[in-house]
C-alpha cells in the first residue's frame, strides 16, 4: 500500500492545487469522509458549502472553501472537481 495519495483540487476555470498527501478529508452530502492512501475507489457529492483539507507530510495542511462538485477516489489518488474551490481564510478573531 502506497503511503502517499496524488490528489488534484480542480475548479471549473484552473487547477487550484496538485500533489502528493497523507490524506484527504471532505463533506459529502452523506457526511465527512476521510481518505487515505488504499481507499477504496469511490464517487461523493460536495457539500455546499464546505471545506475540503488536504493533509500533506510533516504535518503541514491546506483548506480549501468549496462550492458544489465532486469528490472522485480511484487507484490513481484523489481528485476534487468543484464549482470554485479557494483557499480557506484563518478565522479573524
């Protein structure tokens, strides 16, 4: 088993994000999902709006707000296919 999933964040317009991580967490319309390498080959429906976060080695991780779209888990890793996807802003406090 692989230690590490190739994962795509994909909006309509770009390709927001591309690489290698530990795991994949998203909402689905049927609740959230954690993906790691292994997973199962699966097809989920987005949230919206919700969060997807990307959890890359050494600990370090991206958030992304997204709206709509998709969440595909094959042998070749993990792509997000969303209306827009963005970076997600630290809350203000």
């Amino acid at each position: 088993m692989a230690n590490q999933l190739h994962v795509q964040v994909v909006a309509v317009e770009e390709k927001v994000w591309s690489g290698e991580a530990e795991m994949v967490v998203a909402r689905t319309v049927e609740g959230e999902l954690g993906v790691l390498p292994g997973h199962a080959p699966l097809l989920g429906l987005l949230k919206e709006p919700s969060q997807v976060r990307v959890k890359l080695a050494g600990g370090e991780q991206l958030t992304y707000d997204v709206a709509g779209g998709f969440l595909s888990v094959d042998a070749d890793g993990v792509t997000v296919l969303a209306e827009s996807a963005t970076p997600a802003t630290p809350d203000a406090h």
